[in-house]
DNA sequence: GATGAATGAGACTTCATTCAT
DNA sequence: TATGAATGAAGTCTCATTCAT
C-alpha cells in the first residue's frame, strides 16, 4: 500500500494502544485490546509493527515528540523575564487541554517506560535537555543583564524550572486536585520572584545585602 | 513461627523485589527472580504474600510509608524562611543518599503503578497531601506574617513546592545528569524569593512596588 | 468462526476430554492431555473453555443430556406393565452398547462430581427426579387399575425401579461381571412380579390371598 | 511407639481424612488439611503413613471393610424369605444411621476412587463378590426348593438385588429425597414377589401360567 | 517423635506471535 | 492484504513432601 496507508494505520493503532494504556497500562494491555479498540484484526498490527515492545515504543517516541514540538518553540530571542512566562504559558496550554490528565498519566508510563528501555530512555534524555538547555540559555542571558544572580548555575536553575513543569505532571497524574490557574499563579510568583512581598523585603535578604 | 520472623522475611523478600523492580521494572521480574534474590526457592514467597500483585503493593506501600516519615516529619512550628530551607534539606538528605538515583527510578514505578492500583493510589494521594497540606500551612503562616502574597493560594503554592522535589525525581530517574548541590541552591533561591537580583528589583516588583 | 464450528470444536474437546477421564480419572487428567488427545495444542481449549474446571463441568452436562435424553422417552400412556419393560428396555439399550461400561464409570465420575459441584449436582438431581416422576406416574396408573398394591408409595417404588438401573452401572464401572441379558431378565422377573414361581404363589400371599 | 498408639494415629488420621474428603472430595483435600483436622502438624501424617494416596486407600479400605463386615454377616442358614428380609434390614441399618447420607457421599468417592486405582479396585470387587455370591447362594437354595424360577441366574438374580441397595446409596449421595421406611417398603414388596396384587395375578402370569 | 517452614516439581493459564485461508 | 484461530513458550501459583530444629 502507499505510504500514506501505512502511516495512517500506524496511528491508528497507536491511538488505539494510547487509549489502552491509558486504561490499563502497558503490560496489562494485550495486543488484542489494541486491535479491537483499533477495529482491526489480531494479526493486523503485526504488519505495521515488529512486536508489542515496538508499538510501545512507537507510542512513547511519538509521545515525546509532541513535547518536544511543544516546548521546543521557546523563543530565546525574548527577554528573560518574559521568557519565564513564555515557558509558564506553554506549560500551562498542554495542562488546560482537555484530557490534560490522561497524558500526564499516560506520561508517568511513558517516564517509567524509558528507566527499562534503552531507545525511549535516550529519547527522554534528550528531549529533557533540549528543554534545559533553552532555559538554561534564557538564565544566562538574565545573568547578562545582571537580573539573576551570577553565583547560581543555569543548568541547575534550568532543572528546577522544569521541576515545576513536571512536578504538575506527577501531581496530577497522581490523582492529586491541583487546580491549573492558581499554580499557574504560584509559579509565575516563584519564577519572577514575586512570591515575596516587598514590604518583607529585608527579612529575605539576610544573606544577599543590596 | 514468631511475628518478627514472619516479618523479617516479608522484608527480605520485599527487598529483594526491590532490587529486581529497579534492575528489570515490575512486570520484567518474576517471581523466581524475587525469590532467588531473597535466597529462597520458588514458592516460599507465596507463604508471605498472596501473590506477585501483593507483593508490588507491598513493595509500593513500603516505599511510599518510607516517604511518609520522611517529609512527614515537617515541623510546623518553625519560621517560615526556616521552613523552606527545611523543605529544602528534607529533600535534599535524600537526595544526597548513596542510591538516591535508583530509588528515584523506582518512586517513578511506585508512581506509576498507583495510576493502575486503588490501593496504592490511595495511599500516594495520602502522601502527596500530607505534605502539600504541611507546606500550605507553613505559606499561610509565611502570609499572616506579612512576608508572602496573601493573593496566593497557599496549596497551589505547596503544590509547585512540591514539584521542585518531585521534578528532581524524574529528572534523576530519566538519566538527566543532576549536580545535587548546585539544584539545591537554585531551589532555595527560587523559594526564598533570592533568585533575582536587588538590583533588578524594580523589574519584578511590577505588582509590588516598594 | 461460524458457531457450528464453535460448537463443533467444543464438543471434540469435551470427547477428548472424555476419553482421558476414562483413563485416568479427572484430576489426574492435564489441560495437556485434552489437548492433546484432541489433536490441539496447549493453550486451545481455552478458547472454548474458561478453565478445567469448566470442560469438566461441560463433559458432565453433556453426559447427563444424554441421560435425560435417553430415559426422557418413556411413555406414560403405554400400560404398566409394558411400562417396566420399556424401562428394562430402556435401560438395556443403553447397557448393550459398546462401550457401556466405560460409560459406566464415567457416569460414576460424574456423579461424584455432583457431590461437590452445584451446577452439577442441580442437574444430575433433576436428572433423577425426571426419571422418577415417570416411573412414578406408571406405578400410579397400575394402582389405579388396580394391579399394584395401593399401600405403597408411587415415588419410593420409582426410587427401587431406579436403583435396579443404577446398581448396575455401580457394579458394572466397578469391574464386577455382570451378564446384561440374565440380568435384564431377572430385573424383569423382579419388577414384574414373576420372580416367584406361582406354585410358591401361597408363601408370597401372607398379605395377600387370593 | 507401641503398636496400639501407631494404629490409634492412623486411625486419627483416617477419621480426619474422611471428614475432610467429605467436605472437599478426594482431590481437593489437601494433606494440610488433614492434619490440621486431626490437630497435627503438617509433616505428621507421613509417619504413619507413605503418601497421600496412601491416606486415602487406607480410608477407602477401612470402609471397604466397614460393609464387609456388615453385609458378611446375611446368615446362609436362614430361609430364603426371611433372607431377603434380612439383606433388606442390614441394608437399611445402614441407612437409617445418622450421617447415613455423609456415608453414602463418602461412598460414591470410593467407588469412584476404585476406578482407577487397582487396589481399591480389587477391595471394592472383592467385597461386591462377596453379597453377590451370599445372594447368590440363597437364591439356588429358594430355586431348589422350587420358590424361584428355575430358569433365572442366581448370581444375576442376586445382583438385582445388590443393586437395590448400592441405588439408594447413589441417589440418597445425588441428593435425592429418599424416605427409607418407604424404599425398604417397597423393596420388600419387588424382592418378596408381592408388589403385584393377587387380583391382578392372571396379568403377571402370561408367561409363566401355573 | 513432633513440628511446620521450606522446597520445587508440575499444573493451570495467558497472550505475543504466526500462518493457513 | 486481512483475518482470527491456533500455537506454545513462559509465568504464576499450588501443594505433596522433606528435614532441620
């Protein structure tokens, strides 16, 4: 068949195979599942996948390629306080979509996925520093600009700002209440440093005077 | 025979499925595996525990117990600024442990599989919320004080508390190469507000002018 | 595939399953060796099947549709007396065929089974009362007219017709020599009332002279 | 030990075997329940005897034994009226006991055990040969005093007449309501000749006219 | 002799994969 | 190319039996 055909059954099956999973996880879904969920046969997906590893496989690479489409649009050229809103705002895009919680369920799987399989591990890594690597970017040019403090280390600063993103993920995929605006709000805060009053102003700079 | 042998093997074999869950992930390990690990043969688990489910949930429950008394150990009485600094070390003597890396993985696991589990999800969600609940009342203290924006909602502020922690986790279980230290000071900066510079206070004080 | 070809497998399992039941009894007999003798492989009858237990369940339904099928056709209409031959007749057909006492010891596998299978022992007990509401209502009608002593009760002496049929197949499946055709005559002579030689007519009619 | 405790343990033993084979069956009682029945430990039952198999051909044995010597005892000498009255009450001693129906049950396991195992097997035909041959021989001495029709097998007779008893076991064990006073009624009536009413004696006697 | 924890062979069952139609 | 019945390797779990205490 065209090639057209083939890509369209392969996705297919791999919104078949994320439904599945999302329902029951990746080794309590059998191949049967997937196909019947796809409306295929039993032995149709075998001819547009190896085996059961490689449709997982195909589903969690897909997985992160749609992150890395997502946060890969940061804009280095903006100003960095901007920025930190900037990578908030993408955060918070994927976070009010509906079925914002699925994914990040499905997302655990994906991470836990990656600690057993080489392939997926790797893609996660890199699409992880990819993400660390722009904001880490963003931190230095900050620290340009003197805004940030030159004593901290932009790879590190960078991690933690990601923490923020994929600390959200776990909480809700945990089945934790987290309501999207205000820890959008809280971060924004934390992020720009805005979590503090002024008026309480002295109190936190005991150990950087102005 | 006594209570404590009884227990003491439940250990030795949670253990040891330890051990196998982090080198081959839940459904890669067999119960054989468990067992030889534990130095047993092939049916002494089943006299400790139901079956393989039970002793993942055991294995989870434990896990997320050690957590417990981990963080649960916040002491609200204290400072605020103190607080987070104290968050920050809860964490971060983990995080220093020797293994820190393979327990992080296989939290990712625990977290995992309580997506899919009644009982171990419960039991996570109890854990999430008993520190984002010590947190919350540590920011409302903070805010009573004057020193934190009383706009904020103090959950959702303990939820991205709670995400620099948790976002370390996954960072670490993915593979991502993590300075401890250098996180730890770019946490406590983004936490005690010191993460921008004095001299680049007017920038960020667009709501809270001096 | 098409329901008869359902029907049709199942039913090759439950004659393969049969024939090692004969051999060796139920528990003796391996998933494996149904399989086996029904030309599948391991894992086939559980397309059919929901587990042993279930094939075992199916094996003794279908004996005892047999058996009901088989003892369902007595004639009420017919006269008494022709009655309790076509039940030797019956009876008989069945005790001739070949391979009847093979089927005899099935049939006691069988009804052991009803003794700690609800679905099983509901059956083979309604098997029973089938047969004995028949022969009952024979004895009734031969009471009527008169030829069978009104004092005694219709299904108590069903219960002995019945026994007659049963106590052969107990002594048959246990290996005892039984020649059918002496035997069908001496239970004819027996239910008859021809057992006593009508010189002997005064010894038998302590109750009942003529 | 001595002798004596040896075969008081054994007997212990066998005693909790049949409750348990009672309730569960054969296959399903499990050594430790056994012993755990009789109040011993686990690995007690095989100092007294080889195997499981062991336990239950001792216990199918004992009860072997058990109708031996209750159906041993028809007294030859006796008239052979009287004789069938006799058969007829050793039978239903047995039956009206209580836990008649529990023995019933037991003894369909045994038949049923008897089936595949040779030893069984031989008690269990043994012991039928033994009635038949009883039976057997009051009937040729009924024949020879000219009460019986010459023409009819006395050991085929006398199997009619085993299998009136060995019925009532299998229905009273399917669970069928069986009153005793009522079977035995009737049982007297076909084994004495006089279930037919002498009014209606010229029916019966088309083949054999006096 | 007694105990009962431990053993480990073996049964049941599942399900990824194949292949005849 | 599609189907889905069949395959059979492999895992879970059981329980008769052993043996150190």
């Amino acid at each position: 068949m065209t090639e057209a055909h083939i890509e369209a059954r392969r996705n297919q099956i791999i919104e078949a195979a994320r439904a599945c999973f999302l329902e029951r996880g990746f080794h309590a879904t059998k191949i049967q599942d997937i196909a019947k969920v796809a409306g295929l046969s039993t032995g149709a997906p075998y001819r547009y996948f190896e085996s059961k590893d490689d449709i997982v496989a195909a589903m969690c690479s897909e997985a992160l390629d749609r992150h890395r489409r997502r946060f890969g649009t940061l804009d280095l050229a903006a100003t960095s306080r901007s920025i930190f809103e900037e990578l908030s705002t993408v955060y918070l895009a994927a976070a009010h979509e509906p079925g914002a919680k699925d994914t990040a369920r499905l997302t655990l799987q994906v991470w836990e996925e990656s600690t057993h399989s080489d392939n997926t591990g790797e893609a996660l890594r890199a699409d992880f520093n990819l993400i660390q690597t722009h904001v880490a970017e963003i931190v230095k040019q900050a620290q340009a600009r003197g805004e940030i403090d030159n004593n901290l280390d932009p790879p590190s600063v960078a991690q933690t700002m990601v923490s923020l993103v994929l600390g959200l993920i776990v909480q809700r995929a945990a089945g934790v209440a987290v309501e999207v605006d205000k820890y959008e709000e809280a971060t924004r805060s934390l992020v720009t440093g805005k979590l503090w009053n002024a008026t309480a102003g002295e109190k936190q700079s005991t150990t950087n005077p102005t």
